[in-house]
C-alpha cells in the first residue's frame, strides 16, 4: 500500500529535527572557541598586549579550535531514514511499529490472509494520520549545567554593541600580530557626506557607511574621508576623484557630482562602502501672470499681478517692457521685490508708474522672466497693452506730448518734431509769453538740430516733458521736484560722508548740496508766494514777515548742517535735515501759522517745542534702557564665564583665591561706576521734566497725570541706579508715563488753540493745531524760542552755547546709537509692508507717507 503524501514531510521534518539534535552539540564547542576570540577581538584586548603575547594568545585559540573541528566532523552525519520513522512513532505514541508495517509484504497468500493483511494495512495507516514530529531537543543544557553559553552570548552582543561600525577593522586587528614592533594599525573610519550647491540652501547629505540610496541636485560636492586601516583607499565611479593625504594616516577626496553612478571605497583590496548616487537636475525657474496686466484702478500705475516659482528658490523676478512698434529698442526693465530672500513660491501685486516715460501711450509687450541661483532663467507669457499716460490740459503741453510721443515710435523723424517745436515757439501767445517755456522748446529743437548721437532723442524728449510740466504744474510744482531731489542728493552725501569719517572729499560734497539744498529752499519759498499772490490773497493773506522767518528758520539750519559737517558730525547734520524737511513738508501742506497774532504764536511755538522735548525725552530713556540692558548681559556673561572657571570640568581652573575674586571686585567697581553715571543722567532728565511740567502749566493751566506718573517713575530708576539695582522695569514705567503724557499733551494743545481760524484771543485763530494724527510737530528754533524756558536754555534745562545750540559737554548728553537702531527697523519693517502690493491701498498709501517721514 503506497504511504500517504504526508508521510514524506513530516519524515523530512523528522530527519532535520534529528540532524540538529546531533549537530548543535558537535557544533558548541567550535561555536564558543570563536565566541571567545570575539569577545576577545572587538573588546580591543589585542592592542593592549604586546606582539609575542598576542600571538601566543592566537595560537591557544588555534589549538583549542582543532578538537573542537575533529568533534563537530563527528558529530556532523545525516541520521537514516529509519530513525526518522522511529523519532515520529515515539513523538506520535504510536505501538507496534505502523511505519514499519507499510513497507512490510505478507509471508502467505490466499483470500483469507491478503484480506487480513489488507485490514492489518488500513488498521496502521489510520496511526500514522496523527503523526506529530516534536521539538528538537539536542540535550545542551544536560551537558553545560552552569549555562556558560548565555554568558558567552550575553558579551558577545555587548563587545558588537561596544566596537559599533569598527568590529570589521577590530577583528581584522585581533587575527594580524605585530611581531616586528611597528605601530598597529587604527581601526578604519570612514566619513563621507554630500554638500549641495550653496543656491541650494540645502543641508550636507551625510552618507551611511553601510552603503546605500542617496539623491543630491546636479553640481552637488561628493567629499569623503577616510582614517585608519592599512593601505591608501580608492574610489570608484567618479571621474577624476581621487585620495589624497590629509596627514596622520588620513585621507580625503572630493569631486562634483555631474551624472549619477555607484560609487565605491577600497583599502587594501577590499570594499569598503558602497553609494549608489542619484543626480537630480536643476529645474528653470517659472513666472506667470496671476492676473491680465491692466492700468491700475487708482492713479497712473501699472497693475502687473506676479507669481513665481522654483524648486530651490527664485532669486529676482524682472518685468520686462518691448515697445511694440520698435521690437528693437532695448526693453524697460523693472526689478520686481520679492517678499523673502529665495522664495521657492512667491507671488505679489507690482504697480510701477511710467506715465513719465517716453513709451507712456504706446502699446507695450510685458513678460516676467524669473531667475534662480544656478543662473537658470524662465519667461512668462507675452501680454499686449497700452502704458497709461498723464492727461494734460494745457494746449501746448499736449502738443509737446505728442511730439514727444512721436519720437518714441520714430526716433528718425526729428524734422518733423523740429516743425511742430517751430510752429510753437512762433506762438507764444499760447504758452503766455512765459520766457522758460520758449526757452525750453529752443532748446529741445537743439538736441534734434545739433547733436547727432541718438542720446541726443532722450535728451530732448526729457526736456519736452520737464517744460509740458511746468505749463501744466506751475512754477512751484517745478521748485518743488527740485526741492525734494536736493534733499534726496544731501541724503546720499551725507551717508556716503557717514561711512567714509576720513574722506575730506565726502564732506565737501555735502557742504556743495547744502548750497544747492539752501538755493532750492529760496526759489521755492519765491514761487509759493509767487502763486498766493496770483491766487485770491484776500482768502489766505500771506504775511511776507512771515515768509522771511521761514527763511532765516531754515537758514540757520543749514548753517548748522554745515557746522557740523566741518566738525564731521554726520549724525547731527541729519538730525538736522530731518528737522528741515518736517519744515518744508508743514509748510507744503499749510500747517504753518497765518495770521496769528504775534502772543498767539509763540504760544503755539512754545506748545510744539514742549512737545518736541518730550519725544526728546522718550528718546533719551530709551537709550537708558538699551544701556541697562546692555550692562545685564555683559553682568551675564561675566558671571557664567566664572562658573565654566571654577566648574571642575574645566580645562584651565582658576588659581584659588586670586584670579577670579580679583576680576569679580575690578567688575562690580566698574559696574557701580556705570550706575553713578546714569544715576547722574537720570537726575538731569528727572529735573528737565519737572520745568516742562511746570511751563506747560503756565502755558495751557493744567499738567498731564500721566507726565506726574514719569516724574515718579524717574526718581525710582534714580534711586536704584544709585543702589546699583536694576533700573530697567522704572525706566520701561517712565518711557510708557511719558509717552501717554505726550498724547495726553496734544489733545490739551488742541483744546487750548483749536484748529482753523477764530474770532477771538480764547479762541484758536490760527493754523498749527495738531495734525492728522492729533500730533503737533517738531518746534522750530525760531523767534521766541527761549521764551518761558529760561534765559540761554533749551527746553529740556540744558546751556546753550554762543550759536544757540545745547552744549555737548552737559551731562544730559547720551549716545544716540539706539535711535538709529530703532528707525533703521522701523524703516526695513515699512518696506517689507509696502513690498506686499496685495494690500488694500489705502494702507500702502500710509505705509508710504511713513516712509516719505523716515
């Protein structure tokens, strides 16, 4: 009878059970040899013995290892297939042998005995349907009583977990003696790492030693190093690397990745690591317009909606602007601000103004092309439309308008220009016989008559619309640009004097536009008084008295920037022309007092140089603050640097007794010194607030709560400044108490004089009330400047010199290094915010009448 298909498995199971009982206790022995020489190995025991004794050891372990082979070859046999049936009938409980009997043949024949045996047959394949093989059971524990083999496992795992990545170099080092003396080898360490491009801005890819998958961008550095191991390393799979010494048995070597490949280290003959490298290329930068380019729905702006991307950041964004009738001139390009350095995804709202350029009128093909660190540009599409133009309505600036517009499609047509120049200038009947006007159409038809280069174009339509300005504008619109551009060249001296001391050059050029500053401030002074007397007069009498002290008003200002140019005070000389410009900008404006009396007036003055020398005093408290703060940290520091001295980790400890008492005691004198001073300056400025308090309550007959609250917050900071405490919560208390009072202030100046014109002396009869933001503005050093402040003073209590300003040498000067500090980020914050076109444009309109102040 043919055995069931069971049978075979469960006898090859019973085979491999039986093969393992016999081979696991052959095997021990062999096993825990080498498991000693292991633990012997990665523990590092090699290096700490000398060469001969090494040896020795190795050759103990050899002859231990040679029974222990001879006993694993005999115990190592493939068990019969007999006592595989003999294992399964004794697992399963089986009697009477029913394996055997399935391969047994009946002795006699007949019905009646192949019927019994066929019985016999069916009875013993019924057993074997319940065979079961069972565990294997080698009988170890029988023969190793104390169980030295969970101990050998237990340091084995622990000296793998100690030699970590070195076991392979640990090993090696435990099988090479050094017999001739020379200096072991150090374990091999290999470090390698990938260093992506720097536009990238991606961290280093440090590998595995282990080997394995990696992605770096195209242009990435492939470094590595390797220390230790016998022999110089080698490198594979890219061109041109190579190791080199690095001293102290080290190696190193680098090469740019420019396509992908495995990569792969050597020692000795041997593999060390392997990389596959995958190169990813660096994708062009995309820019689109969100929106249709389209005129702006206020004003004369170009609405251009932008958006820009890159997978590892776009670093400029342009718009590009072809005149569609002249592909061939060169385009207008208008760097476009984006909101962060390297934005992967950007996109923002741009509206530049070119109703002044030439193009203003004519069809222009717009495109955005996008730019990222690798040099790698991306265009956009191509959007046809019309620059938006300034509408004129005097006759004659339109016809220079449109002379000026032919040109910009023809820059060959300058005889034709030259007709329509003639034909005007031949009027002037239509330009009012204004001798400027007639002046600039001659000279206009001169650059197209006389000078050939083709610069000579630009420079006549320049003209054009400088003259088709003044007709449109009048004369102080004129004075008025060129007013704000001698500010704006003075500024850019004065910085340039500011970062170069030195420079005598700088200097000079400052003083020369602090004349061209002074000349611009005459003329325009002329056309306002030129225009209210051809307006109505009687609606807004113009005092000239009045006019003339402006005029020396902002002239001994300007013989104060040069003042302090000379003496190269930079800073003074701006705080100065900032002071300037708020002057010019109140009288642009009209926020000058007219027709005021004279005791109304300086009332008024008296009022807004209060003010003035409480946002001084905000000021100067800050800057208290910023030193106290500055004086904790250097404390901090100090004291931290004494505890890393005397901690016990510390590699050069301090001598007891000496060093570090001797720093501590020279320190804490410092430190109260500095707190004597500013106790000293807190006392000045405590004792100035106290007379603008009391004259500003014979000014207005009541004193603001909040300038009380200052006055009390003040002496606190004095009185532990002089303790050598921290100031620092009294003078955040006195900057908040003064700057309430300053509003509380204002809102008293504006009960006191009103705004607008009144009819009586209780009544505000002038201009000069506080401004939008219920603020009045810096007092100017006018007529009754000293009034009420005491003689030879200023309004904070200090000395004047001969030429009227506060002596430097009081003890109420402080560095003025943290006002700047602070209006530099108020600036950058203003900018980023005006950057973001998106907003409403309400708050971009604010946003840059802050900076037109800043």
């Amino acid at each position: 009878m043919a055995p069931p298909p069971a049978l075979h498995r469960k006898r090859r199971l019973a085979r491999l059970a039986l093969w393992w009982e016999g081979a696991w206790p052959a095997l021990w022995p062999t096993l825990g040899v080498l498991g000693l020489f292991g633990v012997f190995a990665l523990l590092g025991l090699p290096a700490l013995l000398p060469g001969w004794l090494h040896a020795l050891v190795l050759l103990g372990f050899a002859l231990a290892l040679v029974p222990a082979l001879r006993h694993a070859a005999r115990g190592l046999r493939a068990p019969p297939e007999t006592a595989a049936d003999r294992r399964l009938e004794a697992a399963s409980g089986l009697k009477h042998r029913p394996l055997a009997a399935l391969q047994d043949r009946p002795a006699t024949t007949g019905a009646e005995g192949e019927a019994l045996w066929a019985a016999h047959q069916s009875r013993m394949t019924a057993l074997i349907t319940r065979l079961r093989v069972g565990l294997p059971r080698p009988g170890l524990a029988a023969r190793d009583r104390r169980a030295l083999r969970g101990g050998l496992l237990v340091a084995l795992g622990a000296a793998l977990g100690v030699a970590g990545a070195d076991a392979p170099a640990l090993l090696a080092r435990g099988l090479t003696p050094q017999i001739a003396g020379t200096a072991p080898a150090a374990p091999l360490r290999v470090e390698a790492w990938i260093t992506p491009p720097a536009y990238t801005g991606a961290p280093p890819i440090f590998l595995d030693t282990r080997g394995g998958q990696v992605m770096a961008p195209l242009g990435s550095r492939f470094q590595a190093a390797v220390s230790g191991g016998t022999g110089v390393p080698e490198i594979a799979g890219l061109p041109g690397a190579a190791f080199a010494p690095l001293g102290g048995g080290s190696h190193g070597a680098q090469a740019v990745l420019d396509t992908a490949g495995r990569v792969t280290l050597r020692q000795g003959g041997r593999e060390v690591a392997t990389w596959e490298i995958g190169v990813r290329a660096d994708a062009p930068p995309r820019a689109r317009f969100t929106e249709t380019p389209a005129r702006a729905p206020r004003g004369l702006a170009l609405r251009l909606p932008w958006a820009a991307e890159d997978d590892w950041g776009v670093v400029g964004l342009q718009a590009r602007l072809h005149l569609a009738v002249r592909p061939e001139e060169a385009p207008i390009t208008l760097d476009i601000p984006l909101p962060s350095a390297a934005p992967r995804e950007a996109n923002g709202l741009s509206q530049p103004d070119f109703s002044a350029h030439p193009w203003a009128g004519l069809e222009v093909r717009v495109s955005l092309e996008a730019r990222d660190g690798a040099g790698q540009t991306g265009q956009s599409e191509t959007v046809l439309l019309t620059l938006p133009e300034r509408s004129f309505t005097h006759p004659v600036a339109r016809a220079l308008i449109e002379l000026r517009r032919v040109l910009s499609r023809d820059p060959g047509a300058r005889m034709e220009v030259m007709r329509g120049l003639d034909a005007l200038a031949a009027d002037p009947e239509a330009f009012e016989h204004d001798f400027a006007t007639y002046l600039g159409l001659r000279v206009a038809r001169s650059f197209l008559h006389r000078d050939r280069r083709p610069s000579a174009v630009a420079e006549a339509q320049a003209v054009m619309w400088e003259t088709a300005l003044a007709l449109e504008e009048g004369r102080d619109s004129r004075t008025a640009r060129a007013l704000a551009e001698a500010q704006r060249a003075l500024r850019e001296a004065m910085q340039e004097a500011e970062r170069n001391p030195q420079d005598e050059a700088a200097r000079q050029a400052v003083q020369e536009r602090i004349q061209e500053l002074r000349e611009a401030i005459r003329q325009h002074l002329e056309a306002l008084a030129e225009r209210l007397r051809q307006e109505n007069a009687e609606a807004l009498p113009y005092d000239p008295q009045q006019r003339m002290l402006d005029q020396r008003d902002m002239e001994r200002r300007t013989q104060r920037m040069e003042q302090a140019t000379r003496e190269n005070r930079m800073q003074d000389a701006q705080r100065e022309l900032a002071d300037l410009e708020e002057m010019l900008r109140a009288l642009q404006e009209g926020r000058m007092a007219r027709g005021e009396s004279p005791e109304r007036q300086r009332q008024r003055e008296r009022g807004q140089q209060q003010m003035g020398a409480v946002q001084d005093m905000v000021r100067r408290q800050a800057e208290m603050l910023d030193q106290g703060q500055r004086r904790a940290e250097q404390e901090d520091q100090r004291r931290a640097q004494e505890r890393r001295q005397q901690s016990p980790w510390s590699q050069r400890p301090a001598q007891p007794g000496q060093q570090v008492p001797e720093a501590r005691q020279q320190a804490e004198a410092e430190a109260r010194q500095q707190s004597e001073a500013e106790a000293r300056i807190q006392r000045a400025l405590r004792r100035a607030l106290g007379e603008l308090m009391q004259q500003f309550g014979d000014l207005t007959g009541e004193v603001p709560e909040a300038l009380g609250q200052a006055d009390q917050a003040m002496r606190e900071a004095m009185e532990a400044l002089g303790a050598a405490r921290d100031a620092r919560p009294a003078q955040q208390e006195a900057i908040r108490r003064l700057q309430e009072g300053g509003r509380q202030m204002a809102q008293q100046m504006q009960r006191q004089f009103g705004q607008g014109q009144g009819q009586g002396e209780g009544q505000g009869d002038g201009e000069g009330g506080p401004d939008a933001n219920g603020e009045f503005g810096q007092g100017q050093d006018g007529q009754g400047n000293e009034l009420g402040m005491g003689e030879g003073r200023d309004p904070l209590g200090r000395p004047r010199d001969a030429a009227g300003q506060a002596e430097h040498g009081s003890d109420t000067r402080v560095p003025d290094e943290a006002e700047l500090l602070r209006t530099r980020r108020l600036q950058e914050e203003l900018r980023r915010r005006g950057a973001e076109r998106e907003r409403p444009v309400e708050e971009l309109d604010y946003i840059e009448r802050l900076l037109r102040r800043f």
